[in-house]
C-alpha cells in the first residue's frame, strides 16, 4: 500500500489514506519447462566453461603475440612474411603494403629495435567461430592500441580485421 500525497491548497500538502488494493486473479502454476529450454547438467556445464576458458586463454596469447610482432612489422623490425600464416590474405597484403611504404619513408635511418611489451589482452567471443580481441602495447616511447577480430576458418584461428591507434 501506498500513501498518496494531494495539493489542498497552493503550497500545501496533505496526506490522504491508502487506496485498496485491487483485487487480481489468483496466480496460476507455472507452465513446465520444454526440454529443450532446460539448463543443461552441471557437469556439462562446467565443462563447456573450462573448455571456454581455454579457448580464451589460448586466444589472448594469440593475440598479444601477434599484436607485438604487428607492432614490430610497422616499426621497420620484422619482416611482414612472420605472421603471413596467422593472417588473412587480403589483410596480409595490406600489413605488407603498409611495412612496404614505412620502409621507403625510413630509408635515412635503420629502425632500432626495441623492447616491446603487450598489455593484458582483452578477448571477447562473438561467436562460436570468432573472436575480438583488444591489446595495448608498449614499444617503449608510446603505448599502441591494437584492435584484432579472428575467425576460425579451417581448424585454425586467423585475423581478419586489424585496427592500431
């Protein structure tokens, strides 16, 4: 039950009773659950969470491997060919492109390496069959977000999408 609260005069509140509470139609049994909704035994389910689990933990070493040797493709200290395998064509050509041009800008001087190093990757499945993945990593003098979709395309895990920042 509530209390209502009326204007009795500009200003000025006043209280008034409760209402009744109306009268509702006695609640009916629920309906049973079709098989095919019911949640699944415990077992399996904790299974399917491991084996979840994995695969996540599987991806983000994935991904802050490759997103490091991206990085590294970029700065001028590793050959594009290194992760040709892990990589869809048409991205793999654009990876190559980019290293390509980098690498005519930076004649005057060799890159030097440098030690990077790959934040926590975060890993999202948004999908059975794919995956996003979002590393920062730290070349030394700047930190580089690296932004990566993967897809499981014929029993292997490739990326098919590449943002950096």
């Amino acid at each position: 039950m509530t209390t209502m609260m009326t204007d009795a005069a500009p200003g000025e509140l006043t209280l008034t009773r409760p209402r009744p509470r109306a009268e509702t139609a006695p609640r009916q049994a629920p309906s049973p659950v079709p098989a095919a909704t019911r949640r699944p035994e415990p077992e399996t389910s904790r299974a399917a969470e491991a084996e979840q689990q994995d695969l996540i933990e599987a991806l983000q070493a994935a991904a802050s491997s490759l997103s490091v040797a991206i990085i590294e493709i970029f700065g001028g200290t590793r050959a594009p060919s290194s992760v040709g395998k892990w990589v869809a064509p048409d991205l793999f050509e654009r990876i190559r492109a980019h290293a390509a041009y980098r690498q005519q800008l930076a004649k005057a001087a060799p890159p030097r390496p440098a030690m990077l190093s790959a934040g926590n990757p975060r890993v999202c499945l948004v999908g059975p069959r794919v995956a996003e993945a979002a590393v920062v990593v730290n070349t030394g003098r700047r930190h580089r977000a690296v932004a990566l979709r993967l897809e499981h395309i014929r029993n292997r895990w490739l990326v098919t999408q590449l943002e950096t920042a």
